[in-house]
C-alpha cells in the first residue's frame, strides 16, 4: 500500500470518529452549546484543553522555527508554557468566581457598560480570526503534501469537517472530539521523535536523546549542530542572534496573551466545579508537557537531518538528480524551492550567498519522518495528528466567534429578550460565516503559522490582559479607563504589526532588527502594546467618574476564589 492511500485510510478514520463524537454529543441548548452543560470530568477536560492549547503553531510551526532559529526559538517554549501556568493558576479561579464564561461578558458587567461589552467583543474576534488563520493555513500545508492537492482545496476540506463537529456539536462537541484529537496528536508527535532519537543517538527517549553523542561517534549533537551552522553560514545554533529586548518582549507577550485567549478560559467552565477546574488545569499541564518537552529534540534531529540530506555526507552539495525522495515530494507543494545559482548541477543549502535552497519552516516537523526514512504509517500518522492539533483549536475559537456574536452582542446587548431556540441559531449561524472567513485567511496568511499565531497573542496581551488583572485586582479601575486603555492598546498593536507585516496592504517597512522601535520586533510588539493598555486606563480613570460602590463590593468578594460556583449562564 502507498503512502498516499495510507494516508487517506488513517485520515479519513480520524475524520470519520471526529464526526461520529460530534453526532452523539450534538448540543441540544445553549448551555450545552457554550460550556458542554458544565458536566465534562476533570480528566476529559484536562485533555480537550491541551488540545486546545496545542495547536497546529504548537505541532507543526513551533519545532520548525526551533529547528531554524535554534536558540532564538526557545521564546516559544518559554512564552507558551509560562502564560498557561499563569492562566491556571492566576487568573481562571477569578473568573470562575465572578459566573462569566465569556471575556466580554466579565468585561462588560465588571465595567458596567455596553460599550466596554462591546469593544471586548470587537477584540475577542479579532484575536480568533487571526489566531485560527494560522490554524487553517497549518492544515492547509498539511494536505498539500500528504493527500497531493493545493493548500486551497486542504483549507476547503478542514473548513467542511470544523463546520460539522462546531456547527452541530458546540463546545460539547467540541470536548469530546478534542480528546480524541489529543489522543492521535501525541501519539503522532511522540512516536517518530522517538524512532529518530534512536536513529541519530541510540536513545529512546527524545528529552534526553537530545543532550547525547551522536551514534557512531563521541560528539554531542548539539555540538555538531553549533560546528554545522558556523561552517553554513547560520548562527551557532545554541546561541541567539535576537536582542535580549525583543526575547523578553516576545516572551512577555506570549505569556500574558494566554491570559486573554477566551477559547481557553471558557474551558474552566465546561466542569461542575473549581476544584474540578484546578484539577483539570493539572492535569492538562502534564499533557502539554509531553509535546513541548519533546519539541526542542525534534527540532535537532531534523535539522541534523535535513543538513545532512541536502548537502550530503561531504558537506559538497547533493546531486540535483539525486535529490532526497522527500525533497521531490515537498517541492510538488512549492514549499521548498531550488534555485541551481553556480550551474553546477547541486543543490546547496546554506546561511549565505552560497544557499541554492527556500525553505517552508512550517514543513521541518511533517517532513522529519521522510527525511529520516520511517515508515509510511509513521508518516501518515503525522499528516493525521497535525491535522488533529489545527482543527482542535480551530473549533474551540470559531466557538468563541460564535459565543462573541450570538451571547456577548445580540443577548447580552442589541436582543435581550431573544429566545434560547434564537440564540442557538444564531450562534451556529455566525459560526458558519466565521469558518469561511477563516477559510480565507488560511489560503492568504500573513506569515508562517506560529508567527501568526504570536500576532493573536500579542493582540490578546494589548488588549484583555490589562482589562481582566484591572478588572479582578483593583477595584477603582472605572469603565472609561477600561474602554480607553483596551482601544489604545488594539490600535498601537495593529498598526505596528500593518506597518512592518503589511497585512491586506504592502508593508510600510521593510521588516528587520534595524527598523524595529527599541529592538522589538511585530511578534513582540504585544508587550509594549499592554504597557500603552495600562497607562492610558490608569490616566484616564484618573480624571473621570469613580467606580459605583456596588460594582467595588463585587471585585472585593472574587479576589478569594473558593467557594466558586458555576458559570452563570445568562
């Protein structure tokens, strides 16, 4: 059996048992449709999140920009892991005490206004188009390659099975085809990492594989990998290029937009109780621990690989004619492109003048079993589980579209006295226009896919982080400073990332350390954002009205978090 037919067979199992879950959980009010009626185990939960949580900028992108950035990469490990820990265990108890499963309607009713409703809900989809762009556009590369049609037709397919299990299901759909989603993920990720460690370092397990001799030999792979890239023309790869301004600033923005990402904070709402909550944010910690732990080896490995493939044992270049078998397969999708610039019949790839070779970082991880040699099941579990981590978190943020539009706007605002039947159509309604736009921004991103996702992220710190610390640890932050501080931050986030990304239009700036304000690059630009959030809300709340007695009395009681009950519904 081939690969492609193979591939086929697994994914189309995945496909099928993701449609099966959504037919059996289908949601039947908007209780169930919103928050899976609030009766998921913390087990259940704790896996659905870590799908969630692992998307296709965790399982595709994130070893591939590793794996090209060495050192410099490791912003994404850091930034990602510490801002869920800080969503865990800092913030969800808060939220979950005040009864409000959505950002905007904590922010509405914590600031007593329509308008602050409004904005955050303006913001809240904003977030989620750009951050589930990245989703599709990942699921795009994924069947370009492996089902051998365009990037187009493969954001087509994806947006067809998200819209059944989304549209149908809700979040209760959504939590139980996560957890399938997180079974084949992991299971995809963990295996060929584990084939290739043995193969490269006759370790089994990657983690420590990573810090071993290379087999056959005395030298450290991480050793090999600095000489390599010295002698190409890159970076040390255990050495950074970036400035330690912009690393803290993309780490920082990274970190403190998890905080605002409202399609993992409404997961603490899917259990009965907080203490269900708190269990289940443990236990999803220690599944996303099992992929990020793993993905700085399998960044090594294929770059050790892919060097050595490219340029052959001697480091001269290899023969075009005898090209890797998974190069010709990866230049059918234009991901990799080869330019023979010395007419010498080779390809080349290198960090200067002398490199013959484009290369789509967002491949490296769906590539590494083809350029390792693996078996085609283990290459078709790959296509399988990258697909599964897209999708996962591509359901959970067309929910918060969906949940922004139906509950946050129309409910909450515009049609107060609409009906529950009502509220369900439209929510499944916005969310079929929100998949298709989507779809869109999948087919044009603006960058690969963890850069775009960082984008969501630095958009989230700019705006709800300061809203949400303001709105839960003081009590005198009044809505005017709240509105100001949320608008402020937005605008200045997008309006950098526009003028050196040109998202929709050309760039302004060409997009290099030179040109950046402080050193900060567009991934980074969050941080400062929040900053700007801070100080105009301080300043503003400070020459307006003060905040009613009631609404102080109320941030007083959530900052003890024990005793929550559950989310309110309306």
């Amino acid at each position: 059996m081939d690969l492609q037919m193979l591939t086929y067979i697994i994914v189309g199992l995945t496909f099928a048992l993701y449609i099966g879950i959504a037919i059996w959980a289908r949601a039947g009010s908007t209780q169930e449709f919103y928050v899976a009626g609030g009766g998921v185990s913390p087990l259940a939960n704790g896996m659905a999140t870590a799908a969630d949580w692992m998307s296709a900028a965790s399982f595709i992108s994130m070893a591939g920009l590793i794996s090209f950035m060495g050192y410099d990469g490791s912003v994404y490990l850091m930034g990602w892991t510490g801002g869920y820990v800080l969503l865990a265990l800092c913030l969800a108890p808060y939220l979950r005490k005040f009864g409000k499963f959505t950002v905007p309607d904590f922010i509405g009713d914590r600031y007593y206004s329509q308008t602050a409703r409004t904005v955050a809900v303006v913001c809240a989809i904003l977030i989620s188009f750009v951050y589930v762009a990245g989703q599709m556009r990942g699921v795009g590369v994924v069947f370009s390659r492996f089902l051998e049609v365009d990037i187009t037709t493969g954001v087509v397919v994806g947006m067809a099975v998200v819209f059944f299990y989304a549209v149908l299901g809700g979040m209760k759909g959504i939590t139980y085809t996560q957890v399938a989603q997180y079974c084949v993920l992991i299971f995809a990720y963990l295996v060929p990492a584990i084939f290739i460690s043995l193969m490269v370092t006759g370790n089994p397990i990657p983690q420590l594989g990573f810090g071993s001799t290379i087999e056959g030999t005395d030298m450290n792979l991480l050793d090999k990998l600095d000489g390599l890239s010295k002698e190409l023309g890159f970076a040390e790869y255990t050495n950074g290029t970036k400035s330690m301004a912009d690393v803290f600033a993309i780490t920082a923005a990274l970190m403190v937009g998890t905080a605002g990402l409202p399609h993992v904070i409404v997961r603490f709402f899917t259990v009965p109780r907080v203490r269900d909550a708190r269990i289940s944010a443990g236990w999803a910690l220690i599944f996303i621990m099992f992929l990020y732990t793993t993905a700085p080896a399998i960044a090594a490995f294929a770059r050790y690989n892919m060097v050595n493939t490219l340029n052959g044992p001697d480091h001269q270049g290899t023969l075009v004619s005898e090209a890797p078998t998974w190069v010709k397969n990866w230049e059918k999708t234009g991901l990799i492109k080869h330019e023979d610039k010395n007419g010498d019949g080779r390809m080349f790839y290198s960090g200067d003048a002398r490199n013959e070779m484009t290369i789509d970082r967002d491949i490296m991880v769906l590539a590494n079993p083809e350029i390792a040699k693996l078996p085609d099941w283990v290459i078709a579990l790959v296509a399988a589980g990258a697909i599964a981590a897209a999708l996962s978190t591509a359901a959970g943020l067309l929910l918060v579209i969906s949940t922004s539009i139906s509950h946050d706007l129309l409910k909450r605002n515009l049609m107060p006295n609409i009906s529950d039947k009502a509220e369900l159509r439209y929510a499944r309604g916005a969310a079929a226009v929100a998949i298709c736009v989507a779809g869109y921004l999948g087919i044009n991103p603006p960058g690969f896919v963890a850069e775009v996702v960082a984008f969501a992220f630095g958009l989230a710190a700019a705006s709800f982080f300061p809203a949400i610390i303001l709105g839960i640890f003081y009590k005198k932050m009044n809505k005017e400073g709240a509105i100001a501080g949320m608008l402020a931050g937005m605008v200045f986030t997008i309006g950098y990332i526009i003028y050196f990304k040109g998202i929709f239009i050309t760039p302004m700036a060409a997009n290099i350390p030179a040109n950046w304000w402080l050193g900060i690059s567009p991934e980074g630009i969050g941080t400062v954002g929040m900053l700007v959030n801070f100080v105009v809300a301080f300043l503003v709340s400070k020459v307006t009205k003060e905040v009613p007695q009631d609404v102080q009395e109320i941030v007083e009681s959530i900052r003890y978090p024990k005793g929550s009950g559950a989310a309110t519904h309306h």
